[in-house]
C-alpha cells in the first residue's frame, strides 16, 4: 500500500519534470498569460503599486510563486494538502514573513513572567474523539490581521470569546484592538508585536478588568494609538489563564476538548503562506513566530488526525480562513511546534 502510494507520487514528479521539459518551448507564450494572471489577480485583490518599477518587480515575484505554487499542486499526490495563488501572490516568504507573523519566541521574551500553572485538565481521561468548538457557536467569524504583526492578540481573542461563550451562552467578538494597541508593556508597540504571545494578552485582559466588543473598539491597524474605552464598556471578562504543559499533544488535546486554546507555531514556510486546503504536513519547522487559535480536532476522511486551527489572515488563505493541521505527529513537539506553547484563558 504504501509502496504503491510513493510509486504514484514517483510518476507524478516524473510527469512533471517531463511537462516542464515540454513547457520550455512555450515559455514566450507563458509569459504573456502570467502577465494577463497577474493584471486579474491585481484586480481581483485590489492590488494598486506606486510605478511601473515596483509593479515589475512585484511581477517577478508573482511569477515565481505561480511556479512554486503549480509545480507543488501538480505533484499533488505526494502531500496530502494544496496551496494556491492567494492575496500574498506578490510577496516572497521573507516579505511574508516579516509583515504577518507578529511573535517571535526567544529565551528572555516574556512579558508575563510565569512559567508554570496549574493545569485543570490534567486528570480528564475522556476525550471526545472529535470536536468542532464552531459547530457549537464559540467561535467568530475570520479576521484579517492586515501587515500587522499582532496574530498573539488575534489568538487570545479567539479563546477568549470560546470560553466567554461557553460559560455564559454570548458569543460576542471581542476587541483585537483594545489588547494590540493599548498594552504598552511590551519593547515593540502596536503592528510590531513581536515579543508577545497570547499570554500577555490574557494579563492585559485580567489587568484591563475586561475587554470591549469588537463593535465597540473596532480593529483598524492604522490607527495605532490607544484608545481605551471605559470600563463600563468591557462585554467579556476572564479570571486567569493556564498553560497547557509543553510538548504534549495529549494534553493539548485534553484542553481544546473543554475549549478554544490559544497556541504558538511556525507559520514562516511558503507552504503555510500559499496553503488552501487539506491536512497540512508540513514543511515547518519548530521556530514559533505566529500565534493562532485551535478551535477543535478531528480526523480526515481517510483517518489523518488533524487540529483544527483558526487564523487570521482572511477568508481567502486556506479552508475560508482555517487550516487543518496534522495531529498526533511522531514529534513530541506537535507539528510546526503546535504543542510547544499553549494556553487558555479561565472564566
Ligand atoms: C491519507 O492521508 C495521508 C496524509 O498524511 C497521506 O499521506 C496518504 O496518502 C492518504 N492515504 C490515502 C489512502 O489516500
Ligand atoms: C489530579 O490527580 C492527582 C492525584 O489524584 C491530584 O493530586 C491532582 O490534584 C489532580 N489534578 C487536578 C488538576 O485536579
Ligand atoms: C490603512 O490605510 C491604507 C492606506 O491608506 C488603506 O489602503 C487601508 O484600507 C487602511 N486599512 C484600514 C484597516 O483602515
């Protein structure tokens, strides 16, 4: 069986070096279409460049990851996930990067200076085998960060509202805002997150005493100073926050059976950036830089087990706005480090 499944995927990359080989000749004719596919996608994103260089240049970089993007999907059988020309078609992965993944973890990085917590879920020993926190109305609709590197804030938000929705039957979206850019204790203000994780949003909430609506504190990322409504505002309140012991996919699984919980991963591939559907596998690596939200896991039709994971980069990255990441990897660390630095907030 399996031998089978590698020999097909053998083929395929042999077709398509073959079809590449073939394709050298119609280069001239494929330039041009690229082209007219670049114009489209600039129309269909809105997309507008300065002059004539910068546009140029943006074309080269589009051309190469329409290249990437078809020479992956056409090999297709090899990875259990697709990736497809998205709204960050003319960035490269450094660009990428750099814009979007508002967290970078290092050794003297936390704000919040604790380490260990209790872990309510510790002795819970029965799991259901799937959940899905959307289907039972914890959890908003997509958000889209913009280039805005505060994904620790989007991922606290998202648990946040799960738990604040379980425990009393409200969903309300939350204000990103309010933690982004009225949480002054980090080195790096506003877009520029880059040494926090939803842990430090979760102090902001308890010191805040709460946190306003969405509706009411709106998410705009170019207006980057605070402005804090009051306190008779606040919609949703937590009472702490727990970590999830690291480098357990179990306990992981244990803690999003009971809620949404906020995790760190490596989000920095040009897989990631360009993946539309699917069970992603990889590649990644355990170096986290982005925060998101697991919202529930289950298994794939052909029993892959997956998380279930909600980012915040717009409905049209990945499965409308989420991705399915594989779960229960032989790595103790979790796929992309998924496991490595989790948390959830207490009602
Ligand atoms: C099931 O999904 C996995 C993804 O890990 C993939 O490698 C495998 O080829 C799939 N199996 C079948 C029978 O489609
Ligand atoms: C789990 O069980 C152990 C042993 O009974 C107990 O000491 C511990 O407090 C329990 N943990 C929680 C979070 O209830
Ligand atoms: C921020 O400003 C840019 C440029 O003026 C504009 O295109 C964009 O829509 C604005 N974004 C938001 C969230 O207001």
């Amino acid at each position: 069986m399996a031998l089978n499944w590698q020999r097909q995927c053998i083929s395929a990359v042999l077709l398509v070096l073959a079809l590449s080989a073939s394709q050298v000749t119609s280069r001239k004719l494929q330039q041009v279409s690229l082209s007219e596919r670049h114009e489209q996608w600039m129309f269909k994103y809105g997309k507008v460049y300065e002059n004539d260089q910068e546009k140029d240049r943006r074309f080269e970089i589009f051309k190469n990851n329409v290249e990437f993007i078809e020479s992956f999907n056409a090999a297709g059988n090899c990875k259990p996930y697709k990736l497809s020309i998205n709204e960050f078609a003319d960035q490269t992965n450094d660009e990428f990067k750099s814009l979007r993944n508002g967290y970078r973890r290092v050794s003297s990085r936390l704000i919040s200076s604790r380490t260990e917590t209790s872990f309510r879920f510790e002795n819970v020993s029965d799991v259901p085998a799937a959940i899905d926190w959307r289907k039972k109305g914890a959890v908003t609709p997509i958000n889209n960060q913009g280039p805005c590197g505060n994904s620790w804030a989007f991922s606290a938000v998202a648990a946040t509202e799960g738990i604040t929705q379980i425990t009393t039957g409200k969903l309300i979206a939350l204000s990103v805002q309010e933690i982004a850019f009225c949480e002054t204790k980090g080195e790096h203000q506003g877009c520029q997150g880059s040494d926090r994780n939803a842990e430090d949003a979760f102090e902001f909430i308890l010191r805040n005493h709460g946190i306003n609506s969405e509706a009411n504190y709106p998410y705009n990322a170019n207006e980057t100073t605070c402005n804090k409504k009051e306190e008779a505002f606040h919609v949703a309140k937590i009472s702490g926050y727990e970590k999830v012991p690291a480098n357990s996919e179990l306990a992981l699984m244990k803690a999003v059976a009971h809620q949404p919980v906020s995790v760190s991963i490596d989000a920095g591939g040009s897989d990631f950036q360009f993946y539309s559907g699917g069970v992603f596998t990889g590649d990644c690596g355990t170096v986290l830089d982005h925060g998101a939200t697991v919202v529930g896991y289950g298994a794939a039709g052909n029993g892959t087990k997956y998380w279930l994971v909600k980012n915040s980069w717009g409905t049209s990255w990945g499965e409308q706005g989420y991705i399915r990441m594989q779960r229960d990897v032989d790595a103790k660390e979790g796929i992309c480090g998924i496991a490595m630095d989790s948390s959830y907030p207490t009602a």
